[in-house]
C-alpha cells in the first residue's frame, strides 16, 4: 500500500540506510507496522507472530 519510491525518497531523505548490516528500511518498516497492528507487546510476541 505504500509506494516503494516514498520509501527509498524518506530513506535517501534521512539516511536511515546508511548504517544497516542485514536489516534495509523496507523490511524494518513493515515489521514495525506489523507490531503496531497487531498490538505486539514485546520482540518475543513480534517474532511468534512471524
């Protein structure tokens, strides 16, 4: 639903990549969105939600 090119733009914006080893922007955004939405309380609910 979120256009990739608003991604890249608002990472390019901030560099928000510019220190990442195995986590881009993209994937980072969308597990946080994941959490909000499904009232995630914590990483371990997070990750068994995965």
């Amino acid at each position: 639903m979120i256009p990739g090119s608003l991604i890249n733009a608002a990472g390019r914006k901030h560099t928000s990549n510019r220190y990442f080893k195995r986590l881009p922007l993209r994937v980072h955004l969308v597990s946080l969105l994941y959490g909000v939405f499904s009232y995630c309380n914590g990483l371990r609910e997070l990750s068994d939600g995965f």
